[in-house]
C-alpha cells in the first residue's frame, strides 16, 4: 500500500482525487460508479469541496450509487447525529444523487441481523464498491471495525469500545450516556472486497494509529493495517498525523521531503514493514 503524506488540506486531497476517479470511470446509468463514504469530522472539508465541485458542475454525481460505512443502532434517522443527518447535511441535499442510489445502513430495523445481510447483498448486487473512502478511528477502527473485529467480516451489529464512544461524545453534548453502544458497520471483508480503498487520517489523534499502520504487519488489533492486504490502498495523512513515524518509513519520508522540500505530497511505499 502507498502512504501519501499531503501539504495541503486532505479534504482538497481526497475530494480531488474522487473527482479525477469519477470522471476518468466515465459513469453511465448502465455502468455507474459505485463509491463508498464515510462520516466523522476529519471529512468535512472533503464533503464541502464535494458539493462545490458539484454546484459548479465540475461533478456529476446523477451515474454514482453511494454506500456508507455505518450507522448507530437505535438513533432516528433524523436525529442530528445520525449518519443519516450527518450525510443529508453535508452531501446528499446538495448534489444530484438520484435517491433510489444512495444506500445507508438502516440502524432502527427491527431485525437488525436481516438488515445486514440485506446491505451486504445491495453492495453485491451493485458489482462492489469502486472505491471505498473512510476515516480512521484513533485506535485503528475503520468503519465502526472495532480492535479485535475479523479481517474477514461482512456487514455486522458492532459493539462500540468505551474508547471509541468517549471520542465520539463530543457529538453528544460530551454526555456519554448519549452515545450509542451500538452500530451497524460494513466488515473489513467488505472494505478489503473493494476495487480501490482510499482511507485519511489528519491530527496528532491520528499518529498511533498510522505508526502502527506502519509499522506492524497486519493485526486484528489496530483494524487499519487491513489496509495492508488491499492490492490498491492508500492512507492519506497530514504531517500531524505522522509525527509518532518511526523505522523506515521515516527515514522514506525524510528523504523525500529533504529531496523535494516544496512539494504538495511525499509518495511511501509500505510494501516494506519498517
Ligand atoms: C467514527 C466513524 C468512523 C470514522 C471515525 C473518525 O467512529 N464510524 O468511520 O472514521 O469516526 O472520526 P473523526 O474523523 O471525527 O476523527
């Protein structure tokens, strides 16, 4: 997998480079484009340039089909904190999606076992995800894959660690009490079943997370090193997120930034554990 270090604004980054991968698929109603999304605050800007690439007709989103990572068990889905809310707000009431193509995980289904294989079937019968973008979670969480989670699952009910729902408070007025236990998340058999996954990680809060990324082969414990085993993944970071480096990957880095101070990015190839 490739360790993209950016400059410049990862949100830039990542809608840019969905732009680029959307109209180079060149999408039709026959053929669409099938793009996986994510929630949490560190793809917010990404959203924002999303609907201004969309508004300035620079992105046609009418030939794409979305699936989101997840959703909390329980919440309304016009609940604020819903990932429902969460996507209507920053994407889906401002582009062209055709409604019948957007597919989110429904987290208030009476049988939410059902619901799951429902979802991962819809997925299935779209061909699979073209392109599956998602944050990560400061202890390695991707999608609401929790540490321990297999690489092989599909789409599950997820029991959410005290760490990840401590983080998650600030959304819930910081009352833990309000945090969902609970979620409905695609499996990291899903994620790793996709043709291309591009995963961000920015802030220091972030720097565990990709030092063990790394710097550790795949575990189960830190869910993104998956990412390892993907033929074509990237981790977009900012430099923050990438001052617990070490090993290899470090000196990579070093080098190519001492070699080219001015550039936007530095390229690493992780193919090499440090
Ligand atoms: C939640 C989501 C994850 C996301 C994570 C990171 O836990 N389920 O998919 O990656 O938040 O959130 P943030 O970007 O706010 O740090």
């Amino acid at each position: 997998m490739r360790l993209i270090v950016t400059k410049i604004s990862v949100g830039l980054w990542a809608a840019a480079y969905i732009k680029n991968t959307i109209t180079q698929f060149s999408p039709s109603l026959e053929h669409p484009f099938v793009l996986g999304l994510p929630t949490g605050s560190t793809v917010l800007d990404m959203y924002a340039i999303l609907r201004t690439f969309a508004k300035e007709r620079l992105l046609n989103f009418q030939q794409v089909i979305t699936f989101n990572m997840d959703e909390y068990v329980g919440l309304p889905i016009d609940h604020p904190q819903s990932y429902h809310s969460y996507m209507r707000r920053n994407l889906f009431d401002h582009v062209n999606l055709l409604p019948e193509h957007i597919f989110m995980p429904d987290g208030q289904a009476s049988d939410l076992v059902q619901e799951c294989t429902r979802y991962e079937n819809a997925i299935m019968q779209t061909g699979g995800v073209d392109l599956f973008v998602g944050g990560i979670g400061r202890n390695g969480h991707i999608a609401f894959n929790e540490p321990g989670t297999p690489f092989d699952s599909r789409t599950h009910v997820a029991d959410l660690t005290p760490s990840t729902r401590e983080a998650n408070a600030r959304f819930f007025q910081n009352d833990l009490s309000r945090v969902p236990r609970q979620a409905l998340t695609v499996g990291i058999g899903t994620i790793l079943g996709s043709k291309e996954l591009l995963f961000i990680a920015a802030g220091v809060k972030k720097a565990a997370a990709v030092t063990h990324l790394v710097t550790q082969p795949p575990t189960p414990s830190w869910p993104l090193t998956a990412l390892k085993l993907h033929p074509r993944a990237t981790l977009l970071a900012d430099l923050d997120a990438c001052v617990l480096l070490s090993g290899n990957a470090k000196t990579q880095l070093d080098e190519a930034m001492q070699a080219d101070p001015h550039a936007e990015q530095w390229i690493l190839n992780l193919e090499d554990p440090a």
